[in-house]
C-alpha cells in the first residue's frame, strides 16, 4: 500500500460525515477528486472500504480497520509537529481548535487575539462545529480540544464549564408571547423564525431539539449573522433564538423583547472539553490555561 497521510484524512472526513460529498468538503477537496482518490485508495489497498447508499456512505468492516488506524496515525502526526513546535521562548507550530457557534461569535475572539499577541509564532486553526460534532471529533483523536455546550453528553471526556451561554427567544415588542414567564421553544414552535443560513452549528442545535418535539421550525428567511436575526425580528418579520449576551449586545440599537428559553438543553454553559491533561500537546495545554484564568 503506498497511502500518504492526504489519503488517511480524505477516508477519516468521509467516514465522519457519513458522505463523499461532506467528506470531500471538511478534507478541502472538490467531490470529483474526492471520489476519484477514494476509488484509487480502495484499488490500492485491493478492498472496498464503503457501502454507497443513495443517502451517502457507510463503513465496511475492511473500512472500520483502516480508519482506526486511520485516526491513530493522524493524532500522533498532529501531536508531533505541536510537540516540536513548541521550544525556547515559548509555543511555535500550529493549534487546531473546534468551537460551538457561541464560542466562536462570543467568547474566544477577544480572547484569541490577546494570546495569539503573546505568543506570536502560534497559528491557530480554529473550525465552528456543533457541540456533538466536537466531542466525537476529540473522542476520535482527529482534533485535541474543543469549545462546547456543557448540555451535551461529553461520556468519558474532561469538560470545563468558564462561560455562561444561556440561549433565548427574542420576539417583536408586540409579541403575544412578551408578558410571558417561563417559556419554551414548544410556545414558539409554530411561529415564523429567522434563522441562520443550514449547516451552522448553532442553527442546527436549535433544529434538532425542535425534531425532538416532533416538529419542523418554519423560516421565513436566513441570516449571515445575529445582527441580521436581530434586525428582522425587530422589524416583525418573525422570532429567533440567539445567546442572551449576543441578545442583550444588539438589543442596545434594536427593538425587540428578550425572553430567556427555559429548555434544558437551552439553559448551558461554553466548556472546554478535551480527553485528559496528558492528551494535550504543549501549546494546546498553554492556551487551554489561558481560556481557564483570562477575563476581559
């Protein structure tokens, strides 16, 4: 077999996504090269690693094998290059970092900077993915660290709770539901919304809960930011669902009520979750540290 580590990744990502297309996507490939390299690696090994549904793709036994391997050989790469990177007057190399919508849009951007200030031979890759996404990304090795809701199911893995990140319905201000106390995504669930474009973690969140009650949320259109949301609600085209604190920022300029979601699965906190102290590499330790004691 003469596989390189382009090859190992392209058959992790597709087998993560459950789909060449999406797979093709997170490996940065075009879906015409993707399935023609994966046909090649298929041919190279002399075993057929998927099933194709017309839905997308599935492991086959042969499959499961190699992508074990897979993930292992691809941990230990990225580990090497963090470990080796990370020398004299501090950290040098690359850090890859997942993160929630929230955490993304709110709390690690400030944050972020200062210590990319302090330690100017650190890049940082740094993906917005939902919270379930990241933890079986650390939980599968292809990622040491992430930032997520403290509502998910984290099984064996170490989750920090460091930022409240309570998520609220936000209504016109002559909404029928603005006198309301104790509500839930069930009293909206009939309503126009304004959303985020599909594919965004945050929305896709909300959107699995609202499946969980047995219905489909109704757009009335998508927005590229909060702001956006936030503008249109104020306008009455329709309700959304955004942070509190993002919420309470541009409700400063834009009419509109703020009604904290009484959900479970809505009332969370942004955690950093890894496996354990000795799975991270140097660099990804230091800022770890750095999210943990750092207020701005």
């Amino acid at each position: 077999m003469r596989l390189d580590l382009s090859d190992l990744k392209l058959v992790v990502c597709i087998a993560d996504a459950g789909s060449i297309t999406h797979g093709a996507r997170y490996a940065s490939l075009a879906t015409g090269s993707a399935s023609e390299r994966l046909k090649s690696i298929e041919e190279d090994t002399g075993v057929k690693l998927f099933f194709r549904h017309p839905r997308g793709v599935s492991l086959t036994e042969a499959g499961e094998i190699l992508v074990r391997h897979a993930r292992e050989i691809l941990f230990q790469q990225e580990r090497l290059k963090a470990e080796l990177g990370a020398y004299v007057k501090g950290f040098r190399g690359k850090v890859r970092l997942y993160a929630n919508t929230s955490a993304m849009t709110e709390f690690l951007p400030g944050r972020l900077a200062k210590w990319l200030t302090e330690y100017p031979n650190v890049a940082i890759e740094l993906e917005e993915r939902t919270s379930a996404d990241i933890i079986n990304s650390i939980s599968n090795g292809i990622v040491e660290a992430g930032l997520v809701s403290d509502a998910v199911d984290a099984g064996e893995l170490t989750l920090e709770p460091i930022a409240d990140d309570r998520l609220a319905l936000i209504v016109p201000v002559t909404h029928p539901l603005r006198c309301r106390d104790n509500v839930f995504l069930l009293d909206a669930i009939g309503e126009p919304f304004i959303g985020l474009y599909p594919g965004n973690a945050l929305q896709d969140h909300i959107s699995e809960h609202a499946r969980g009650l047995g219905h489909q949320l109704t757009y009335r259109i998508r927005m590229s930011s909060f702001e956006g949301i936030c503008e249109m609600v104020s306008c009455g085209i329709g309700v959304g669902i955004l942070p509190v604190s993002v919420a309470e920022r541009f409700c400063k300029k834009l009419p509109y009520q703020i009604l904290p979601l009484h959900d479970q699965w809505a009332r969370r906190r942004i955690s950093i979750c890894y496996k354990n102290q000795n799975s991270l590499s140097p660099a990804m330790a230091g800022l770890i540290e750095f999210l943990r004691i750092v207020d701005l």
